[in-house]
C-alpha cells in the first residue's frame, strides 16, 4: 500500500507552544476566564507525552492515479458534512479496515476523494468507523451523501485541544479549511477521554477545557451546527498489564460525567455513544482499540443523533 505524510497545519503548531493565557508584557491582562483555561494547562504542564508528528500521520493515500474529487460539487442537497476529532478511537486503529460502498467521502488538505480506510488527516494507517458509519446513514435514508475531516491524534488528551493545546491550531485550521472548500460542517463529532482518564485529568478541568473547545467550535461555524460529544474514559492500565483481566481496565466515571453534562440541546450541543459501556475489553484488539465488529457497534450508536438534523443539509445552500 503507498503512504504519504500530512501536515494539516502543523507548522502552526510551533506557535502554541507558550501555554494559553500566558500575556507578554505589552499584551492586554488575560480575561478571568482565559486564566482559568491558563491554570487549568500549568497544572498538567510536563505530565503529557509529546509524539513525534512526523511519521505519526502515515496514512494509505487510496487507490493509484484515483482522482480528486471536487468538494464543492458534492456539497449539495442532503449531504453531511461532519468534522472528527479525538484520540485512537476516532482515528485510524480498527482492524480490518473498510472501504465505503455509498457516496461518503474524505476530505483532507482542501481535497476530497473517496472514503476508504484509512482516512487521510488522522493518526494511524488501519481502519476506522466513520466510512462504516457513512453507509449506515445513507442506507437509511438521513442523507444522501457524507462528507469527513477527520483530524482524530492518537493519544491525545482535551488539554492539547483546548486553547493553548499543540493541537488546537490544527482543529481551527481544519474548521477554516472545510469553510474555503464551501464545506461548512453540519456536525462536529468528538471521542476522546481516555489519556485524560490515565493522565488523572480532574473534571472539572475537563469540564472547562471542553467548554472553552466548544465555543471555539461554535465562533467558528454559528449557532445551527451539531457538535456532538462522545462519552468515554476507559483504557488499558500497562502497570496491570493482562488483556485478558477485566482488572486491567480502568475507567473514570466523573469525567464520562463531565461530558454528558456538556450537552445543550439548546445550543446544539448533544452526546453521543457511551464506548466505555458500549465497547468492552473483549471487544478492544489490543487492551484499546475498537475490533471491526465493535466499530460497527460504535458507527450503528452515532445515527439517533446525527439522524436528527433534518435542516443540516440546508446549511450547505
């Protein structure tokens, strides 16, 4: 299979490197709320690992000489557009990996092309659930095609998303991207909570790292886009180190808290599935990642939620 690499930004990511909040000296005094989100990153400073980006987003690059796609010509009528972030679970970590039957499609970079595993713009160069899901949409009806960006980074904490995080310029920029592509996103999806749970990340920590990410979000595509919060927590404690033990597994129930209470139907702010119930260790390849089967599982938990935008595709006019 041929790779290439992404970059998706990541030259900006340089510039996020001073913590948010932290003012220089001829910078206007910080806003409570921003030394809040300041505070929250000093606390954590030092205990998040740093993988290297360079080979990290090695992802197949799809069939040779296959053509890309112009992303404005398939933004119309009923089509889902949905920006994916998170950590492995979203990314591409499934094994065996899948290729979509239906009109669902990739968009990495300003470009387009069909959707097959592994999705370009995350970590990984497995599988992953969102071409599964794809399908699971178009054949029941909610849309007539779909649309992801998928920027999901392997190990990743809310920290490094939030403001100040080393992956928060990537998630604006990608936001930007699909709105220059006349690819405004009908959804956000985001599964991510596991290294919080590992790192002993406090919720209310989370809580307001998530709450400043989402109103990034919101800043950035207005009031009528889903953002849809995955709930989980559970990973696979290498101390323990037996796969096979239930033990093994731990899981932090105030911060699957933490994301439920995120949710504002009002604001469009839903949750979306519980993995940590959802996908038991059995049903994890390697003490974390989702089997095939239960990346089935997981895209089949997405549609009562994302079945329930019936006026997104008219945001797309």
């Amino acid at each position: 299979m041929p790779f290439h690499r992404l970059t998706l930004g990541l030259a900006g990511l340089a510039a996020l490197a001073v913590l948010a909040g932290r003012a220089v000296s001829d910078a206007p005094a910080p806003t409570p709320a921003r030394r809040t989100l300041a505070a929250v990153q000093d606390r954590y400073a030092g205990r998040l690992p740093h993988p290297p980006e360079t080979g990290e987003l090695a992802v197949y690059a799809g069939a040779p000489g296959e053509p890309a796609l112009d992303c404005a010509a398939l933004a119309k009528d009923r089509t889902m557009v949905a920006l994916v972030f998170g950590q492995s679970n979203a990314s591409n970590t499934v094994d065996p990996g899948y290729e979509s039957g239906r009109p669902v499609y990739a968009f990495a970079d300003g470009v387009c092309t069909k959707a097959r595993d592994a999705l370009p713009g995350a970590t990984g160069t497995k599988g992953s659930s969102w071409p599964r899901l794809g399908d699971k949409l178009i054949a029941g009806g909610f849309y007539d095609a779909v649309i992801f960006a998928n920027i999901a980074r392997g190990g990743s904490s809310i920290l490094e998303w939030g403001p100040g995080g080393r992956h928060n310029a990537v998630l604006l920029a990608s936001l930007d991207s699909l709105a220059r592509a006349g690819l405004p996103p009908t959804h956000v999806l985001l599964h991510q909570g596991e290294a919080d749970c590992a790192l002993g990340v406090a919720a209310p920590d989370y809580a307001a790292m998530l709450a400043a990410v989402i109103d990034q979000i919101r800043n950035k595509v207005g009031p009528a886009t889903d953002v849809v919060v995955a709930r989980t927590s559970q990973y696979f404690d290498l101390v323990c180190g037996n796969a096979a033990n239930p033990a093994c597994y731990k899981t932090c129930p105030a911060l699957t808290q933490a994301q439920t209470a995120a949710a504002d139907p009002q604001r469009h702010v839903l949750s979306g599935p519980d993995t940590d119930r959802l996908v038991p260790f059995a049903d994890r390849n390697d003490g974390y990642h989702f089997t095939a089967q239960a990346a089935d599982r997981f895209a089949e938990a997405w549609l009562p939620q994302l079945a329930r935008s019936e006026a997104a595709p008219s945001r797309l006019q």
